[in-house]
C-alpha cells in the first residue's frame, strides 16, 4: 500500500505499457508508479501522473508495468523540469545504465535500496560499458563479458581485458572496471503463438536461421522441419549489434565468434533484410506476436511476463531438448550470467558499495525471482560470499 507520501525518490527506465505506449519516463517506487511523460515533445516540460496500484505492493509483478486500465490514476502537476530524478536533497545520486537484460532487474533494485537515488536507463551492454569507462555512469549493466574492443573505443590497449571480462589495468580515462555477477538469465528463443512447427529447435538448426552462411529463406528450408513446416518467409526480429544479448547468442551459435577464424557473420550483417535489430525487448516481442512467420529472442523476464502472447522454443546443443526455466538452468544450454561493472572495487562505506553488497544480499537476491531471473545462490552460493568478501561484508 502507498505509504502516506507521493514524493519519493524516483527512477527513470524504458518500458512499454500494456501495448500502446512506450517511453522512457516511468518511474517506480514499489506500489506507487509514476509516469513522467513530455508536454507536445518537449524535453523541458513534463506532466507527472502518480499511478496507484489498489493492489498494494506485494502482489504486483515486478516484471510488469500495470495497465492503466485498472489502475486509479490522479494527475499531480505539470511540472518544469530537465528530467525525471527528484527526491530529497542531500541524498547520493548514482547512474545505472545499460543492458536491457539487466534493466528489469536494476529497476527493482533502485526502487528497494534506501541509500541512494538512482537513476536507471537501458541502451545495451555496450552503452552501459562505454558510459562506465567514460565516467558517464557509475555503474555498466551488461549481459555480456566486457572485450577488449570495448576499451579501443576509449582509445585503450585491448590486451588490458582477459577473456573472462576482467581488466588488468585502467582505460586512459582511469576508469578501471571490475566485474560483479549478479544473477543468471536463460535467454530464450520465441516463436508466434500460432507457430506450431518450430517449437524445438537444435543449435544447428538456429545457425542455419540465424547466420550467413548458406542460409534458409524459408521455413520448409530449416533442416528437420520439412514438409511440417510452411514455405513462408522466416522474420528476425532480435537485438542490435549493442546488445550483449546479440553477442551473447551468436557466440553460442557460432564457432569460433569474435575471433579471426570465426566462421559465419550474422544475418544482421548479411544484408539481406531479414534481421529487423531493435534495443528494445518490447518492439521485438510485440513483431513476434503479430508476425506469424516470426522468430526472435531476448532474455527470461521478457517471456515469462507475456507467456499469452508468444511461444518459447526448446532448444537442444547436442541431444537433449531442455525448455527455458528458471527451475531448468543446470540443463539449459543458454543460461548466462548477468553483470554489473563498476570502477575498481568501491571501499566500504562508498554508495555503491552499500548499493552492491545489497544487490549480493538475501533481500537483493529475493527479487532476482520475482523479476524473472535465477539468484546466484541456486548457481554458485560460493560466488555470492567470495564476492560480498571484496566489499568487505
């Protein structure tokens, strides 16, 4: 239930609500949301709608932007203002950014820390690192391992990164970023609802969708589908080149990926038309649901919040079809880990220490869940102690 106030702390993150609107100025404050949206396109006027849920904040989703539909909504204001971040002065300020994997995660996490006021966007892997080494955030969400290419763009030695996304030594700017797991993702391959013949699907199968070489224009061209499956044009609709869920996939799909004897480019890369790349999960969800020919994918928390809507495929590495679960991570061969990059390892008593060390907790990790992803705990109990040990808890 709202607790006696309306002016709280307050983040900003890109979601769509119901199927229509899609903006970046949603704020949420666990029962309370806000909605922060542009007067005629301005980006200096905004109008505030405070939106209650009559629910109370236990039993909503946290996955879930409610509809308005069933929502009570009172207007506050119209408000001049450069942005949607305003709470109590004095308080730390912190900039999350990055992964839309990551992002439903960073969004419940701000709304819960009292210790701090954070600000929480998407854009990618690649945003969030490159914000992070250009002191631009504080902290880098990424669904991917950091690369060496990732300090070239700041004009630093790519050999400073190790292959498992840890750095040596600093970027010019003297940002040198460590790595944080903070949960697990199973990134899933979605399919139209009404798409009954391409509900398993092996790596193989995916290389021959997803890849340029020789690739199938066709659904009746997929190898083991055949006369099951209808001779209509196969749609991509996935992330960008940004994204480090678009690495993340490839590099399962493809041998040798990121490497010079890597052995096919991607079909985004092709030219051909048929990869449609967006940065955001619901424009990719929303072009699956309404495409019957369609195929994409992105992370768990974007299925397992509109499992009316679209159809998720098993998917087999070598024998063994496995579905996508939280429950099934052991077995599933896309399971990946989900990071947050941070400048060096914050000292005790550092904002983002405290911001960390509760993102690492039991309470921090509860919400891994209800949000849609894996806690670390049901992976590797021993990386949640070996990494709270480094912030000194």
């Amino acid at each position: 239930m709202v607790r006696g106030y309306l002016l709280f702390p307050v983040c900003h993150y890109e979601i769509s609500i119901g199927n229509s609107i899609s903006q970046k100025y949603i704020c949420a404050y666990r029962g309370v949301y806000m909605i922060c949206m542009p007067i005629y396109n301005s980006d200096i006027i905004y109008i505030f709608l405070f939106v209650l849920s009559p629910f109370g904040e236990k039993k909503m989703k946290r996955n879930e932007v409610p509809e308005i539909g069933w929502l009570a909504i009172l207007v506050i204001g119209v408000v001049v203002a450069a942005g949607c971040i305003g709470g109590k002065d004095g308080s730390p300020k912190l900039v999350q950014t990055g992964s839309s994997t990551v992002l439903p995660l960073a969004v419940a996490w701000a709304a819960e820390f009292d210790g701090a006021e954070i600000s929480v966007s998407g854009g990618g892997s690649s945003h969030g690192i490159n914000s992070l080494l250009n002191e631009e955030a504080d902290l880098g969400d990424a669904s991917r391992l950091m690369k060496g290419s990732d300090y070239e763009k700041v004009g630093g030695d790519p050999s400073l990164v190790t292959a498992d996304g840890q750095a040596t030594g600093p970027a010019p700017t003297g940002v040198w970023p460590h790595k944080w797991i903070v949960a697990y993702d199973v990134l899933t391959v979605v399919v139209n609802n009404n798409n009954d013949y391409a509900t398993r699907l092996n790596y193989s199968q995916l290389y021959k969708i997803f890849t340029d070489d020789d690739p199938v224009v066709y659904w009746d061209e997929v190898p083991g589908l055949g006369s099951t499956s209808p001779h209509r044009k196969i749609e991509i609709y996935a992330p960008d080149e940004a994204s480090g869920t678009y690495d993340y996939f490839f590099e399962e799909i493809i041998p040798h990926w990121g490497k010079d004897e890597q052995q096919a480019d991607t079909r985004l890369n092709s030219g051909d038309g048929v990869y449609h790349p967006s940065a955001d999960d619901n424009v990719i969800l929303n072009a699956v649901q309404s495409n019957e020919y369609a195929i994409g994918y992105f992370g768990f928390a974007y299925y397992r919040g509109n499992t009316e809507k679209i159809r998720a495929v098993s998917i087999a590495k070598d024998d063994d079809y496995e579905e996508p679960s939280l429950a099934n991570v052991a077995n599933y061969p896309m399971a990946r880990p989900l990071h947050i990059y941070t400048n060096g390892i914050p000292e005790s008593g550092n904002v983002i220490n405290d911001y960390l060390r509760y993102v690492l907790s039991d309470d921090g990790q509860a919400i891994v869940p209800e949000v849609g992803y894996v806690n670390l705990a049901l992976v590797d109990q021993f990386l949640v102690s070996s990494q709270l040990s480094k912030l000194g808890a």
